[in-house]
C-alpha cells in the first residue's frame, strides 16, 4: 500500500498538476511559455521537499500499520 501512496503523491499528482496548469495558463490564458514552465516548475519543487518531509515522517507509521 506504501508503493500506492508513493506512486500518488510523487507522480501522479504533480504530473496532473504540470498538465493542468500549463493547459490552464499557456493554452487558455496565453501566458508565455517560459513563464508558465518557471512557476509551475517552481511550485512542483516546492511540494516534492514538503511531500517528501512528510513521506518521510508517515511512511513508517503507514508501513507498521499494514503490516500489522
């Protein structure tokens, strides 16, 4: 279960969030394209340290609590 967890906070809601916000901001708002990769690049960084800070901190009590 710990691999799910992994899996969706490290791939599959930062890569929702790059596709999304770049849909939103280059294609429907038209901002420019250096722009929109900096600040969502940007903010991508940002949530891996905290996500993995708390992946960190978590994992072991998600990991004791399915194997018990």
């Amino acid at each position: 279960m710990t691999k799910y967890y992994f899996i969706g906070y490290f791939l599959m809601f930062p890569l929702v969030y790059i596709v999304s916000s770049f849909i939103w901001r280059f294609v429907i708002k038209s901002y420019d394209l250096a722009e929109v990769l900096t600040d969502t690049l940007s903010i991508t960084a940002i949530y891996y340290v905290l996500i993995s800070i708390l992946f960190v901190l978590f994992g072991n009590k998600i990991h004791k609590r399915e194997a018990s």
